[in-house]
C-alpha cells in the first residue's frame, strides 16, 4: 500500500492483493435477505459496482445514484462548469487530472448529444476561452445508463454499515472464498466480491473508518449559498468571471457563473454546515454536528482565520454584502437585480494541524480487508470535469494489479448498486 504521503501525491499504489475473476452476489445466511437482481439474469461470469458520484465514475463510468436519483448530492449542486486548469497549481494531480478531463468531458458530450456551451472564463486580466459549461447532472445520468444499456442494473438507498473479511478466507487458507470480501447494509443485506473501490464524498471518511483504514483526512461539510440574477438582468453575464484565487483559500469568492439553462449563479459563500447534506439554513443533524466541532483540526482551522469566518456568515445573512462583492467586477449589479438561490455543500477534506487538503488523495490501508481497497478520500473541484480522467487512473491502477477484477464504487449513505 502507499504511504500517506504517497498518497497525497496521488500515487494510488497497488492495493489489490492478487489477481481474480469478477465478482458474483451469493446469497446471504438468514436472517439476513439476498439482493434482488430486479430482473437481470447474470452470465457465468459477471461484475458487480456499487454506487459512485460523477467522480467515482471508475472504471466502468458511473453516475451518481446517490439516495433516489443520479446525481442527488454533490454532484448535482455544483457550479456546472467545466475548468480548463488554468485554476490550479502547475504539476499538481488537480491540474493534470483537470487538463485531461476537460477534453474527455467535451469529447463525451459531443458522442452522448449533451449540451454544452464553451463560453470561456475572465479572471481580471486573464483570458481562458477553453472554460465552458454543462448540466453535470445530465451528464451523471448518462454515465448511469452506458451501464444499463452494457446489460447492468442500479439499486439505490444501499446504506453500507459494515465491511469485512468473510471468516473461511484467512491468510493461513490456501485457497480461501473466491469473492471474501462481504459489504452489509442497513437492510442485512450482503454483497461478496474481492475487492472494493470507494469514492465516498461526504462521507469518505466514514466508509474509510468502516473498512478498517484511517479516518483522516476528515471531512467538514461547507455550505456554499449561491444568488441568482433575475432573468432580465442575465444580459449581463456572457461568460464566467472569476477573482484570482486567493492562496489560502482557493474556493472562497465570488463567481459569476453562467447556466446552461440561461440563468446566472453568484457566489457562492463558504459556511460551516450542521449536517453533511444540509443544503438549507437550519438543517441539523446532531451527529454530524458533534462529529465536526469535536474535530481538533477544525478549531485549528477557525483559530487560524476568525476574519475570515465572520466574514463569511455575515455574508451569508445580509445580501447587500454579498452584493457589494459583486460590485467589484460589474458596478452596475444593485441589491434589487438579485434573488436567493440555491445551495450545495463541499466536502472539505481537512488534516488534524488544520490544513485545507486541496488536491485530490487516494488511499488504502493494510491487513487482509485494507489491502484489497481503494479509497478515494478526496476529489474536490475541479471533480466533475476530471471525472473521466479520473476513471481512467483507476482504471488502468486496476489493470495494473489485477488480470481481472471486481470494484465496487460505494456512497456511505445511500449507494447504488451496479450489476453487469
């Protein structure tokens, strides 16, 4: 497995311990019930995904079904737009993912008929005419049905509580279970296979605890809370402005951003969100309420940039301040051309010193169970553009380790199920 520090540099390593045929569902001992396979009747020798956002799009190109429907969290409350790089630390994962994911994200848009717009970006005096937009839920969705139509199957609400190592495969066996790794849900339902591949979002820290490997980095959900310009002051906006980010905190200020629908997203903010899908103001949830303020690296965090977090919650209650940064890059923006819009929440991956992790982190652990998964623990913006850049890592790591493998791609809460 790599280091931590190997991990960082986006090194994935070799997490798999041997090579193998695709994995099958078996059926579980009662009380607990089988997956149904909802009408697909499984070849001899047949794969198994499970769940995934735009990013954990992996090796066979998922959505995101998280909860009911593609693309229900992350990756359906974004910006929409697809980065050109420029954004990025030169030679970092973030930027090389982002360069190559760009073009992948146009040339698969031109194959599925996805609309997209190249509008371009300003950020002051600087020009990136390669920036352009997209519907990335659309986009979810169809990554979703090249596996229906390759003959595959998604089960959503598969919240996984457990993960482990099926008893008869110890080390000392010399044959052991073909597919000895068993993932449980909240439902007693189980799925065999030999070996996981998670990308878990806001809450890959969690499925990381569950399997066995290391809880850090942590997640801190951030609300981010967009405006909107009334439709008859979109004129206004033909292309995305952004400010030259700021070292520190390179998500935070504000963007205009056009849609792919003709409306203008503002913003957004950065606050602290009290539940890891609370999309509204007072959304709470009490343990991931606790699991946040009882984070040393988050009070490191706050101790470090007070200025800056009251900055932020003032913003997030007053719209005239939000307004008057507007003002900085188009004066003529007033409180009356605006309206609330909606809201996402990032999954920001921070360190126990308090440090922001900003490129994206693949992991592992060790053992019987960790040697046989990969964690993406962190795939922040430019996520959903380097997507299928993404996939293709994973995809040829994979290749690289095994002959011939089965992956799950999990979402903690509510994970869909990909049967091929």
């Amino acid at each position: 497995m790599p280091s931590r520090r190997a991990a960082r540099r986006g090194q994935a390593g070799k997490p798999y311990a041997e090579p193998g045929p695709t994995c099958r569902q078996r059926p579980s001992p009662p009380p607990r019930r089988r997956i149904p396979a909802r009408g697909v009747s499984p070849p001899p020798r047949w794969r198994r995904c499970c769940g995934g956002g735009r990013a954990a799009a992996g090796p066979g190109r998922c959505g995101e079904p998280s909860a009911a429907s593609a693309a229900h969290h992350q990756s359906g409350h974004n910006s929409g737009v697809i980065h050109s790089g420029i954004y990025y630390t030169p030679g970092s994962l973030k930027a090389k993912l982002c360069v190559e994911g760009a073009a992948l994200c146009y040339q698969y848009c031109d194959q599925k008929g996805i609309p997209y717009k190249q509008c371009g970006k300003g950020l002051m005096a600087l020009d990136s005419p390669y920036t352009g937009i997209v519907n990335y839920k659309q986009v979810a969705e169809s990554y979703a049905a090249d596996f229906q139509e390759a003959g595959g199957t998604i089960f959503t609400d598969f919240e996984v509580t457990n993960m482990e190592m099926a008893k008869e495969s110890s080390s000392e066996s010399a044959d052991g279970l073909k597919y000895p790794v068993i993932v449980r849900n909240s439902k007693g339902e189980e799925i065999y296979c030999r070996h996981i591949v998670t990308c878990a979002g806001l809450y890959s820290d969690r499925l990381s605890e569950i399997s066995g490997c290391s809880p850090e980095p942590r997640i801190v959900p951030f609300r981010g809370d967009y405006l909107v310009l009334k439709p008859e002051k979109s004129y206004m906006v033909k292309g995305n402005i952004y400010p030259v980010p700021n070292p520190r905190f390179p998500f935070l200020g504000f963007h205009f951003t056009p849609r792919i629908d003709g409306s203008v997203w503002l913003g957004p903010n950065a606050v602290l969100a009290f539940k890891r899908e609370g999309y509204r103001l007072f959304d709470f949830n009490i343990g991931d309420f606790l699991d946040a303020v009882s984070y040393s690296g988050l009070w490191k965090l706050v101790l470090r940039n007070v200025s800056y977090g009251l900055s932020e919650m003032y913003r997030a209650c007053f719209l005239s301040a939000q307004v008057k940064q507007l003002q900085k890059f188009i004066p003529e923006v007033t409180v009356n051309d605006v309206l609330r819009g909606p809201s996402g929440v990032r999954a920001q991956a921070l360190d126990s010193d308090g440090n922001l992790v900003d490129d994206f982190v693949f992991d592992g652990g060790s053992g019987d169970l960790g040697r046989r998964i990969l964690h993406v623990r962190n795939a922040p913006s430019p996520a959903a553009t380097s997507s299928l850049a993404i996939a293709k890592m994973i995809a040829d790591e994979v290749k690289r380790s095994c002959c011939e493998v089965c992956v799950f791609l999990l979402i903690y809460r509510k994970v869909s199920l990909i049967t091929f």
